[in-house]
C-alpha cells in the first residue's frame, strides 16, 4: 500500500518506470549490482528532469521517498540506497554552489568547496588564495533554506552531474582493472572465490603484464566459481579449481587472496558472496593478505547491526534436492557472509586503493548525513 502511494504521487512516466523496476526487483530479474546502480541513477535523473517539482526542498523529498519505495522492493540490494544518498549529495552539493560546481569542472570545484573558499576564488579571481577567517571557520555553517531555492537554474547542472556519476559506475570497473599490475606481481599465486565481474577483469587485466596462477574456490552449492575458473583458463591464465573445503590447505601455497563484494559497510566490513569470512579467517592465519575489489557504487553507510539484516536465504535445492527428504530437514542457504574489517588487508576502488579505516572518509566525501536514513 505505501508502495502503490508513492507511486501514484510521482510523475506518471517516473511511475512506470519505477514500477518496472520494482517488479524485475523482487522477480531478482538483476543479478549485478552494477546493473542495479545504474538503473536507479536513471530514475534518479528524470526525477530531476521532470518539470513538477520547482524547488529543491521538494526535489529532495520526491527523491528520498522514491528511493524509500526502491529500497523495500528489494532491501538487500543496498546499491539502490546508495545510489539514492549519492544523487542527494549531488543536488545539495550543486545547490550550495549555485550549479557552478559543474561548469567549473568537478575537481577544482571540490577543492574549492574543501578548502572553504568561492569558485571563483579557485579559479583564479581576485581574492584567490585568501581562506575564510579562523573566526568564520570556527563557527557552525549555517543550513542551507532549501525552501527558497528554485530548481529552475540549477536542473541543467544537476542532469549534467547525474550523468557525470552514470559514466563513473560504467568505467567503475575498467578503472579497478586499470590497479591491477601495482597489487600483483610476476609469478604470484592468487586465491579467488565466487564469480565476480569485477575480479575476473581485474586479474585478467594481471595476466596482460604478469605471470600469475590462479586458484579458485569452487562456491557450493551455487558453483560460481566455476565461471571463473572457465573464463580465467579461456584466457590462457594457468587456473586451479579446488572444492571450499580444500581452502586451508591450499593458502600456505597463496601470496594474495583477491575476492568482490556485495557492499562495503560503513565499519569497512563486508557482505560478500557465502564462504568468504572462511576464506578471510584462514587468510589471516597464513599472513596472507586479503584484497577486496569493489566500486564506491557498493560502499554504504549503514552498519551491520545483525547477521542477518542484510543477509538473503536462497532455495535449499542446491544442497538437499526435495526428492531426498528435503521436507524433513531443516537447510538454510545463505547467499552473503559478513567479513569483520580487521580481516580486510586493502580495498580497491575506481579512486584507487584504501584500508578500511579510511571508510569513514570516503563516507564523508560522497554521502551527506542527513541522508544517510531514508
């Protein structure tokens, strides 16, 4: 019911839209996230393009609770959140600024916005290079009145931006690839587990300028690991298949273990693919380093407050067919594992590399707090 109102509040082409995409949501018709993301920003940018709404404080309740609906369809998706926190960053950060921040190019306006002076100040008017006084800087910044804010100056900019993060999630993963030869090195024996786009890319982008081989954890009871191991020895990489069950044994012979992740959490935690924190637990009794490769699309300011918040149980089938007693038994079949951040050697974004302490900075950077709760 709270679904179907939202609905019907919204432009009627944004209406349909969402619910198309509601509906392939809960079929889990989407099986990347990349794919997921990208939807929503799209969604997000007619929001944005619709004539309806003529302020910004409207737009960015029409957001919040278009994204809130986006959300309960399906909640273990967090990149739909997080997709949603990053458009809202954007409109209040080209609000601020008065949509110069697009027409000055994004980097020299976020330094001018992180070193606390106007634009055109960065840019190199009069002025430029004198900061805001100690007094001014010690004092609370004052809340924007999105109220008087008309959105009629600031859409082109705000479309523009919106499309700006759009290209960032299409070469989020070429960009992680792009790392590949700093984090291997010649002759090197990689561990991986699971099937990841976003992994098998990184380490074929490896195997173009270095000697490596590769073992891959088989996943039961889905096999995705054999996708990999496939595709990897279709590339000419020397790949090892092994069962979970040998990945003990196996890590003394390992110089990294490299997986993907379903979401980096707000602590640098991980919800990555079932297997993983056994993978990271026998990692680190081996001193082996374990490396994470994963866009800042999948980087979400939520805490895991329980194991199974934001976890999803998949069918039994796969390890107890119904036709052997499956009735009888009880068999859960949980699709994500939590990896606790201390287990994190390093994660690997399209911004390059960071350790999971430095979570908290990334946050800052690309979500704003108040919408960090939809």
């Amino acid at each position: 019911a709270t679904s179907a109102m939202a609905t019907e509040a919204l432009p009627p082409q944004v209406a349909s839209e969402c619910a198309r995409f509601t509906a392939r949501l809960r079929r889990r018709h989407y099986s990347a996230p990349q794919d997921i993301a990208r939807k929503t920003v799209e969604i997000m940018r007619q929001l944005v393009g619709c004539g309806s709404v003529k302020d910004i404080a409207s737009l960015i309740e029409l957001i919040k609770r278009t994204g809130a609906m986006l959300v309960a369809a399906q909640p273990h998706e967090l990149v739909i959140g997080n997709m949603v926190r990053r458009v809202l960053a954007i409109v209040r950060e080209e609000s601020a600024h008065g949509g110069q921040l697009t027409d000055l190019g994004g980097d020299a306006a976020r330094g001018a916005a992180l070193a606390g002076s106007a634009p055109s100040e960065a840019a190199g008017c009069p002025g430029a290079g004198v900061g805001p006084s100690l007094i001014k800087m010690l004092d609370a910044p004052a809340a924007p009145d999105y109220l008087r804010q008309t959105l009629k100056v600031l859409r082109g900019p705000l479309i523009e931006a919106i499309g700006e993060l759009l290209e960032e999630l299409v070469a989020a993963s070429s960009h992680i690839s792009e790392q590949a030869i700093e984090h291997i090195h010649s002759n090197e024996v990689i561990l991986t587990h699971g099937h990841d786009p976003t992994v098998e890319s990184f380490l074929r982008a490896a195997a173009k300028k270095r000697e490596l081989h590769v073992i891959v954890a088989e996943s039961a009871p889905g096999g995705e690991g054999r996708l990999t191991a496939v595709a990897l020895a279709d590339a000419g990489i020397p790949t090892t298949l092994i069962a979970d069950s040998a990945v003990f044994a196996m890590m003394a012979r390992v110089n990294k273990v490299i997986v993907g992740a379903h979401a980096v959490m707000a602590n640098g935690g991980l919800m990555a693919p079932a297997g993983c924190h056994v993978l990271a637990l026998a990692a680190q009794h081996h001193a082996v380093p374990f490396v994470v490769c994963a866009g800042m699309y999948k980087l979400t300011p939520l805490f895991p407050s329980g194991p199974g918040q934001f976890n999803l149980l998949l069918s039994p089938q796969p390890i107890l067919p119904y036709t052997d007693g499956l009735q009888s038994v009880h068999v859960p079949n949980p699709a994500l594992d939590y990896v606790p951040p201390d287990l994190v050697s390093l994660l690997i974004t399209n911004i390059g590399g960071n350790h999971s302490s430095y979570i908290y900075r990334l946050l800052q950077e690309y979500y704003h707090p108040e919408d960090y709760e939809l």
